[in-house]
C-alpha cells in the first residue's frame, strides 16, 4: 500500500475538516448530530450474505464512474441510483462524499439519505481522521462510517468510535493486512458491548491501485469472530460473491461494477442471489 497516497488523503481530509470547523463550530454540529432524525439500524439477513452497495462518482482505479460527476442532474441521478440498490436488496449503501479523487461531497450523503426514505442506512465512506466529520456524517443523514485502521494509528481511532456510539452509528473498521486485523481484532473485544462494528479486508492495493483476489483468502482467518465480516474491491459477479462466502465473509462492499452497470437493481439481486446460494451450500455462519 501506499504510505504517500494515506498521507495525501489524511491532509486533504483534516484541511477540509479545519475549513468546516471554521464555518460550523462542532459543539453547534454536534448538537445539530444529535438532534437529527434517527438513521435506520443495520439490519442484515439470515441467509449468510449480505451485500453494501457503493456509489461513487470517479475512482483513482476506474475513473468516472457517472454522469453525474459532471451533470447539473447529479441530484436526480444519485436518487434514482440508490433507490435501485434498495429495490435490489442491498443492505445498506455506501456513499463515498472524498472531494479531490472521487467527486464526491457531504450533499450527495444526503441526496441519497433522503431517496432511501429511511429504508436501509447510508455508510459515510471517506478517509476520516477527526470526530468532527463523524457528526457531519450523523447531521447528513448517514447510519454509520467506515474506518480505515492504516490512518487512525494508536489510540486516534478511539474518539471516532466512542462518537459513533454516542450517536448511535455502526462503524465498518477496514483492514489490509495481518497487523490491521490484530487491531480490528482487540477493537472488536474492547468495544463489542457498545458499538456495532463491522470488519472488512479491502483486497485493493492503493500504491498499485490493482486487487488482489487472494489478500480475501489469505487474510479471513484472521478476522475476528462475532462480527461480521466484509469483503471489499473487486467484486463484480456472482461467481466473485460465492467465492468470498466460501473464503468465509458473509458482507461484500460493492462498487465499480454496481456504478458501471445499467441495471444496478439486477445486478444486485443476482450477487446476491449468488453469493446466498453459496451460503446455503457451503452451510456458513451467519453472524448476526
């Protein structure tokens, strides 16, 4: 992985925090977090497999990924967007809101909290370095946060997670590699009681840019029992979501290839009908 490329991230994501702070002391957006209408639990199926599904505009991977990183209608597209990952049977979707590398902003959080009607949650997925962009998640409309393990080193993760559970949001801890999931491991067991966490294996490396398929395989033994757990990056058939039930996750985050499709309600349905099947074959936990 890329030290360079978490390093250019976290400055960009603390820069545009200190901007926002600026225009909205985080005691008033707390309070604003806090007042706000109540995300959606996480509630997750008892097939063995469920799945996230992600909308992101551009990727550093894939490039434009949507009309919308350059359309006056990006509004009515992100609607129309998730509200295909609803009708198709997604869990929970993700919405990537990092400016600079991926077109995205707090707004199309809430564009797509306000299209689901409160059917499944909105995950806020950025590089988030600082507690003051868990409550502009939470005051947006989002249920929950993804936190990538690399960046939040020591004890920096801590106030993101007890924010978390002070406003009640479930937090996706993202690993990629052995040291991530010993972390993830002694988070899970310090933390289990109070907050819902989710842990995943992204299996992109972001120096490369490229996916490596085995990191799922090499890596599921390590995660942490109890909890589910998430396979991440390239994922893009049914073929691709039975393998990782059958490596042992029962989440998959999808996002290439859901944004790139022209049936994104289909597509849905079919991972997971695909990855369930597995399930069903393979007999797998289910944890819930």
């Amino acid at each position: 992985m890329s030290v360079d490329f978490l390093t250019q991230m976290a400055r960009s994501s603390r820069e545009r925090t200190e901007r926002a702070r600026a225009l909205c002391p985080e005691a008033i957006l707390r309070q604003q977090a806090a007042a706000s209408a109540p995300a959606p639990s996480l509630q997750l199926s008892q097939s063995g497999f469920d799945l996230i599904a992600e909308l992101k505009l551009r990727s550093p991977a894939l490039g434009t990924l949507s009309d919308a990183a350059d359309s006056g209608d990006a509004d009515e597209i992100i609607s129309a967007r998730v509200r295909a990952y609803a009708a198709g049977g997604a869990a929970m979707v993700s919405v990537l809101t990092e400016p600079t590398r991926f077109a995205g902003a707090l707004s199309h959080l809430e564009q797509a909290s306000a299209a689901l009607m409160g059917r499944i949650p909105v995950l806020r997925k950025d590089f988030l370095v600082d507690r003051y962009q868990i409550y502009e998640a939470r005051a947006a409309g989002a249920g929950g946060v993804l936190l990538i393990l690399r960046m939040l080193e020591g004890d920096a993760i801590e106030p993101l997670l007890e924010s978390c559970i002070e406003l009640r949001m479930f937090a996706l801890l993202e690993a990629f590699d052995e040291a991530d999931l010993a972390r993830a491991t002694a988070l899970v067991e310090r933390y289990r009681r109070d907050a819902t966490l989710l842990v995943g294996v992204n299996s992109r490396d972001l120096g490369t840019l490229r996916v490596s398929v085995e990191r799922l395989g090499a890596l599921a033994a390590r995660l942490p029992s109890g909890v589910p757990r998430v396979a991440e990056s390239g994922l893009e058939s049914g073929a691709d979501a039975a393998r990782c039930v059958r490596a042992g996750y029962d989440v998959a985050l999808v996002g290439g290839a859901l944004m790139k499709s022209t049936a994104p309600e289909q597509l849905v349905g079919a991972l997971l009908a695909a990855g369930r099947a597995a399930a069903a074959e393979s007999g797998a936990s289910v944890c819930r």
